[in-house]
C-alpha cells in the first residue's frame, strides 16, 4: 500500500488574534490528515500566541514555535519554512489571515504524487466575491516551469497566487535558503519565477483556498498604491531573462514600462500622498530601478494627449508643471 505523503503545514502569524482560530480550524478540518502543523508566532502582542498555545495543547499535530523578537514579515515566512518537519514531503503555507477548503490538501498533494516533475501546485482561490487564478483550460493541469513563467510575463495570465494558494514540494523548500528573497517585493512570485527554471508547475481547476484582503494588512494596505503595474515591471526586470530571449525581454520590458509610467502620471496628476510614491521607489529600488522623471514627464504629456484626464486636472497640471513641451526633467514627485 502506497505511503500517505506528510505535509507540513506552516502559518507565520503577528497579531492576527481576529482571524487566527478561523485559518487553525480549517486545517485541522483537511481530509487529508497526515500533516503537522506548525504554527509560528511573531513575538504578538494581541492575544494570538494564547489563541495557538490553546490548539496545541489539544491537537499533536499542531507544534508552537515563537521568535525570540520581530522579524520581518518575510523573514518570518523563510524562519517558518526552516522549521518544518525533516520527513515533511510537501510543504503548505496558510496564512494567519486566511483559511483552506476541506479538500485543499488532498487536491494539491494527489496532483503532486502523480506529477513528481512538479514543484508548485496552485489553484483557483477566492478573494472577498471574486474567483481568482483562471487563465487556463481545463485540461492544462501541468506545464513546463518555463511555459507557466512566458504564460505570466508575456500574456499576463496570473495563476500562481499568494502564499496561502499554493503547496511546495519539501525538497524544494529545503534547498533554497532564504526561501523567500528578503529584498524583493511580491517575494513569492520571484520565488516561482526561479523554482520553474527548473521545475513543472502543476494546477487543480477547483477553488481550495480563500485570501482575506485586509485594510491593515501589508497586502491590503499595497492595494491603495496601485501594486499591480509595479508588479508586472519587477517581474519582468527580475525575472524576464530566466524565460524570456533576449529580443522578447526587451519589447516586452519596454511595453511594460510603458505601462507603469502612464499609471505613475496619473497618479502625479492626483497628487498623490507622500507614502505612495514611497512605496514605489522602495519597490524599485529591489531591482536597482529609480523613478526616471523623464520617462515620468513623457507619461504625463501622453495622458493629456489622450484626454483620459479631466479638464480639472489639466488645470491642476498647468498650475503645478514647469516642463517644457520637449519634457525636461520634472520635480520630484512627492
């Protein structure tokens, strides 16, 4: 009779004292029972760590760690990721905030014994309403690492998730150390971009997981900061070259730098807030990337061309711009 692969199931948690019992039930509530279930509090200060300790004095499958102080949130996730079980063939994040569908694990992990190439299972997930990860048929169930990464980068078909929609292969984990880049923003993504240089990716058509968007959050507060053209460029900077050719990271490096400078000028227009073009810059920085206000000025100069602006901010760019028609270098945004 065929072994029952174990899981180890880990969830880093920093004062999530109002979600914590929800993500806790939903693994133990799993099908696939062989797990453990490592649980690592973040020096909390709201009660979490006794919301963990009280599930652990009650389950053998739940282990307690705690940091002696506060990292990072991604040093947290790789200090997890060192921690779980040596005989552990498949790894599970489940963040703190979030909670899996009873039959998550037994979905991910059949995939990943029938498929023993693949290295990355996701999923479709749920967030609020909305159903994300779609972007595949039915019948694409594995792809080439390299194929899933060109998918992403060149047609923007995003199906790789966040860290609680996706399952490792434990031998994987365990040989990246950090796991996660410390230095990188959307450090789970550059993650799947280096794993499938030589890996399989594998994905099961059903919803198995949900992704709570917080206010408060990391995540949800990024939301605000329109993350997401900012995303696909760091992808493209960082990542292009392991999948793309040399003429096909170029156009596509252009094109999305494009892009981003348009959503950078609307943004200017609004004058938005000091944090937001902080988040950028600090964002850029992770690639060795700065705002160029060139690039910005052009942008700008675009978006009037177009008329997407209304003739209210039009009047707000007048009395704010002194650059020239032939876009000399503008004030810095802030």
């Amino acid at each position: 009779m065929r072994e029952t692969p174990l899981v180890s199931v880990v969830t880093p948690f920093y004062n999530t004292a109002a979600y914590l019992a929800e993500c806790i039930e939903s693994v133990l509530a799993q099908t696939h029972g062989h797990f453990e279930y490592l649980l690592l509090d973040n020096a909390s200060t709201d009660g979490s760590g006794e919301i963990a300790a009280r599930y652990a004095a009650r389950d053998a499958r739940i282990r307690l760690a705690r940091n002696p102080a506060l990292l990072t949130q991604t040093q947290n996730y790789n200090r997890a990721l060192e921690l779980v079980h040596p005989g552990a063939r498949y790894v599970k994040i489940v963040q703190a905030d979030d909670w899996l569908f009873p039959r998550c694990l037994a979905e991910m992990v059949a995939l990943a014994d029938e498929h023993p190439s693949v290295a990355i299972v996701s999923s479709l997930d749920k967030r609020g309403r909305t159903v994300c990860g779609e972007g595949l048929l039915p019948e694409q169930r594995v792809l080439r690492g390299r194929e899933a990464c060109r998918l992403v980068l060149r047609e923007d078909r995003f199906f790789f998730g966040s860290p609680t929609t996706v399952l490792y292969r434990a031998d994987v984990v365990r040989a990246r150390r950090p796991f996660f880049p410390e230095v990188a923003h959307f450090a789970d993504t550059v993650a799947a971009f280096e794993i499938l240089r030589d890996h399989d990716f594998g994905f099961v058509h059903q919803v198995l997981s949900y992704t709570r968007i917080r206010e408060d959050s990391i995540s949800g507060a990024a939301v605000t900061f329109d993350p997401e053209p900012l995303d696909k460029l760091i992808r493209i900077v960082r990542c292009g070259r392991l999948h793309l050719d040399p003429h096909e990271y170029e156009k596509l490096r252009r094109a999305v730098e494009q892009g981003y400078y348009r959503r950078l000028a609307a943004a200017w227009l609004r004058r938005r807030e000091p944090a937001y073009w902080d988040w950028h810059r600090k964002g850029l920085a992770t690639v060795g990337e700065v705002i160029d206000r060139r690039q910005l000025a052009r942008a700008v100069v675009i978006e009037l061309i177009a008329g997407v602006m209304p003739s209210g901010l039009r009047a707000v760019l007048r009395s704010r711009s002194r650059m020239s028609a032939t876009a000399a270098p503008m004030e810095d945004p802030r």
